[in-house]
C-alpha cells in the first residue's frame, strides 16, 4: 500500500509540475495583445525548477513517508506566515489586477493552517514566539511577495498558481501519508490539505487553466510571470533546503537568496535589450 502511495503521489507531483507551469495575469494594454497560451508558457518555462524542487532531500523523504515531526510542524509553521501574506496580498490586488482568477473562498489556506497550527502548537499558538517569528528563508519569502505586490502585481499570479495548484495536485496523496507516516486521526493537523469548497480538483484546474489563457497580455508580461514563477519554486526551494538543515543532513546548505531572484532580474535584463 505504501509503494502505491508512493508511485500515486509521484504521478501527481508530475502533474503538479505540468500545471505549475501555467500562471497569469490580466493588465491590459492599448497596444495590439498577444494572443500566447500562459498555461503553456508557465509549464514548460518553469521545468527545470519544478524537477530541482522534487530532487531536495525533505521532499523525497516526504514522499517516501520518512518525515520528522518536529520538521513537519516547521514545515506547517511555515506554511502558515506564507499563505497568510500571500492572501493579504491577493485580496488587495487579486480583485483589481487578474479578477478571473481570483478565488479567496475555493482557495484560501489561511484558516485551515490556523486549524492546524492550534493542533501541532496548542490554543495557545499565537502567543508563542516559535509561531509568530518567520524562519530566516520563509521571510525572504514574504519579503519577496511583498516586494511583488508593490512593483508589479501582476506577479503574485505566479506565486498563487505555483501555490494553489500544486496544493490541489498533490495535496490528498501527501496528506494519506503523512497521516500514516505521523500517526494521525482523520484530518486532525492535516487541514491544509482539505479544499472543501472544491468539489473536482481536476475541473477547478482546467477552469483555472482556461482562465489563464484567456487573459490579454503581452508577451513581455508572459516572460515576467514565468521569470516569477521560477523564483517562486526557487524560494519554495529554500523552505525545504533549510528543514534539511535544522534536521542535520550532511552537506545540507540553504541556497543564497540571490540565486532565487536572478530568474526574474535576468529576464528584466534580456527585455531591457530587446
């Protein structure tokens, strides 16, 4: 039963991959739109980083149902300061700058992650300074959403599809063998996991899909969102390298954040020139 929960969360890691891959958003312009399929875009564009991301050490192991409880409970701590910025984030811009695509009640993970930091920290979690203070790689994190929503808002889409799809592709497989592997009931600590207001994964992507491409944009808005879609993973990478060392693994190292960013600084500088 484990291999085939092993085998069944790999094909949706891969799935995932295929759909992180497809991000947008919609300022339109008075120039003649390019007519490109984001989706399209996203998923080949962002690759190579979705594979990376697959390859860290807490990521295998996850999937392999060998996980640390006290690395699961960063890991959800973490979760939670993420999706809590990502919202705030999305509920200002999302309804002005890609309204097709914003969907706070199917999506949002905030008050699921609250279930779930309750139960892993107690009724007392928000007082607790392990709780209220961000890991050094999940606030570069926040600070580069943050970064996004001021300079271009556009791009927290590559940071929700990157999110949120993955989150429906995967999410039911991790949570069976997390619940095996930590010895859970039911979905106690497992709340993220749950997106009750979606009835079909399958369905919600492909509309979500479909929305994506029918957004106008030009091709140099594509680039960034894939560009931002990258560093997205990159950053998500960062997360995972840093469990990797809090849990000791030899060689573990969190990458600079510099080597996140540099997708999108380069795309900037290949559209400066031309």
């Amino acid at each position: 039963a484990e291999e085939e929960a092993t085998e069944s969360l790999s094909q949706s890691l891969k799935r995932v991959s295929s759909e992180i891959q497809q991000g947008t958003d919609s300022t339109i312009s008075d120039d003649k739109p390019a007519r490109s399929s984001l989706s399209e875009a996203l998923k080949s564009g962002t690759a190579e980083s979705h594979t990376a991301a697959e390859n860290v050490h807490f990521v295998k192991n996850f999937i392999r149902g060998i996980i640390d409880r006290e690395l699961y409970v960063e890991l959800v701590t973490g979760l939670y300061h993420t999706y809590v910025t990502l919202e705030k984030l999305l509920d200002i811009h999302g309804p002005t700058h890609f309204p097709t695509l914003y969907f706070p009640k199917e999506l949002s993970r905030t008050e699921a992650l609250r279930e779930d930091m309750e139960f892993w920290h107690g009724n007392d979690w928000e007082k607790k300074p392990e709780c209220r203070t961000p890991t050094p790689a999940v606030q570069d994190y926040l600070d580069r959403m943050e970064e996004v929503g001021r300079i271009d808002p556009l791009l927290l889409l590559s940071h929700a599809y990157t999110r949120y799809l993955g989150d429906l592709s995967g999410g039911k497989v991790l949570s069976r063998i997390a619940r095996r592997a930590l010895n859970l009931s039911g979905y106690d600590g497992l709340q993220f996991y749950q997106f009750e207001s979606i009835t079909s994964a399958k369905l919600f992507k492909d509309q979500y899909r479909a929305a994506l491409d029918d957004l106008t944009l030009q091709p140099d808005q594509i680039g960034r969102l894939v560009a931002e879609a990258n560093v997205a993973f990159a950053l998500n990478m960062r997360v995972f390298e840093e469990l990797d060392v809090a849990g000791g693994i030899p060689g573990a190292r969190v990458r600079d954040v510099r080597e996140a960013l540099v997708y999108y600084d380069r795309e900037i500088e290949l559209q400066k020139k031309g």
